[in-house]
C-alpha cells in the first residue's frame, strides 16, 4: 500500500499528488509548509520526519509549471476513453495516446498536447498535425482540473481524511 502527498499551492488549490523524492526536495529546499501528515515516519537524510499528507507551497506558483506531472490514467479520464478525431469509445486496449503536435515535430507529453485516440485515426495521422492530416479534433484539450474526478484512487493507496478538503 502506498500512502502519496497531495501538494497545494499558496492559494490552497490542488496541483498533484507528488512521489517522495519531490516531498523531499521541497521540505529540503523550505519551499513546503505540512498541512497535513501519515501516522508514520520516514527516514529522511539522517533524521525522520512524519510522512507528509497534505504540503502547502510557500510561494504561488503558475499551475503550468506542474504540466510535466502527466499521467495516462487521468488523460483517459479527462477524455472519457473517446478517441478525440472519430468519437469512437475505447476499451482500455484500443486506446493510445496521440501527440498532437506530433513528437517528430518536436511535440512533447503533456495534458495540453496530448489526447485519446484509435488506432486507426492515430495510424492516419501518423508524424502530421490534425490540420497536415485533415483531422479535427473534439476540443481542445486542457490541463484536467485535479479534482477527486482526476484522481484515479489505486486499491493499493490509502486515503487520508484531511484530503476530502480539498479533493471534492
Ligand atoms: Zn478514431
């Protein structure tokens, strides 16, 4: 089982859940105040410090800057498992990823550039933009908002109360 870390901004508005080497990295660098902690410790350096639940940041960041917090559970969620060019609904194994400024052009993995698609409408798209394949995509997609809707629970996770605050 694993216990994460939801990270907040200054404003309290939800931005991820964070692995613990970036927990770290941020109680380490003081950019962090703990809202919220696990019951346990962990070892960090050479001290220990209580598993952080909840993390504040100090100072407002741009929600952009998290964009590279990209997850492929959630981009199925925020497009409903439809290929965004045909409408057609996936199974989880006709689903792929589709760059839409294609990564041969220099398109890079984020929530922004990425969307659902078929095999069929990926293949006919292949290295091109939706504009050079003359496809169009549904909507244009957008970071999802980090709302209990994008947070796909694992079994495997624990969930803290004090997460229902801001999780809704
Ligand atoms: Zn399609």
């Amino acid at each position: 089982m694993s216990k994460k870390t939801l990270l907040l901004n200054a404003s309290y508005e939800v931005l991820s859940f964070i692995p613990e080497r970036k927990v770290f990295k941020l109680l380490f660098k003081d950019k962090v105040e703990v809202i919220s902690a696990w019951d346990d410790f962990v070892t960090w350096g050479s001290g220990k410090v209580k598993h952080p639940a909840i993390l504040r940041l100090k100072n407002h960041v741009k929600r952009n800057y998290f964009n590279s917090n990209f997850s492929r559970k959630a981009l199925i969620k925020r497009d409903r498992s439809s290929c965004q060019y045909c409408g057609r609904k996936l199974t989880a194994s006709q689903i792929t990823i589709d760059h839409v400024m294609p990564r041969a052009q220099g398109g890079i993995t984020s929530f922004v550039n990425c969307v659902v698609s078929c095999q069929d409408c990926n293949n006919s798209k292949a290295d091109k933009t939706p504009e050079q394949a003359g496809m169009k995509l549904f909507k244009k997609p957008t970071h999802p908002s980090f709302s209990a809707n994008y947070y796909v629970a694992d079994p495997q996770d624990y969930w803290h109360a004090d997460w229902n605050d801001f999780l809704r």
